[in-house]
C-alpha cells in the first residue's frame, strides 16, 4: 500500500515538473517574461498619454523582451525624438525602436 502511494506521489511530481517546463511561449518566453513586457508596455503607454507634448496623439506602442516599439505619426521630429525620450524613461525599457512617421 505504501509503495502505491509513492508511485502516485512521484507520478503527480512528475507531471507537475512537465507542466512548469511547458509553461512557455513560442518563443521560449516564460509567463513572468510576457508578463513583463506587457507591464513595461502600459506603463510607457501611460507615460505616453500623460506627456503634454504627446497627448492625443495615436501612438501604438509594443514590448518584446523589454525593447520598446512606438508606431504612428507624428507632426515633427522633436516630437518623434521627445517620444523616444519618454518611452526610454520607463524602468525596465532596454531599447527604443521608433517608427513613427513625420507627416
């Protein structure tokens, strides 16, 4: 009876282990990693419609293993810059790619 349970017991831990193994994305990302991202993403996002100088403006911002990318556009290159700026102040923002367009 004993020996049934610690097969059970060892069964279950097995099983446990996989499901933490498989627990990642496509991309070999963990849950805290995706996790992350999408904070530094809100966060810069936040920061974005805060900015006197960038409210109002349609800015669509991505995070992929802490680098930043900002699409949209924007009327002159100081403000493309200023964007760039304030997206890069986010803690956790390794880099800043900037798309946005001068139209």
């Amino acid at each position: 009876m004993i020996r049934g349970k610690k097969i059970v017991v060892l069964a279950l831990c097995i099983l446990l282990l996989a499901a933490l193994w498989s627990c990642q994305t496509p991309a070999g990302r963990t849950a805290g990693e995706v996790i992350d991202d999408a904070g530094i993403t809100t966060q810069v996002k936040a920061k974005l419609l805060h900015d006197k100088i960038l409210t109002g403006l349609a800015i669509s911002v991505s995070t992929f293993e802490g680098e930043v990318t900002l699409i949209g556009a924007v009327k002159t290159l100081g403000i493309k810059q200023h964007a760039t700026r304030v997206a890069g102040s986010v803690a956790g923002v390794r880099g800043v790619k900037n798309l946005l367009k001068i139209k």
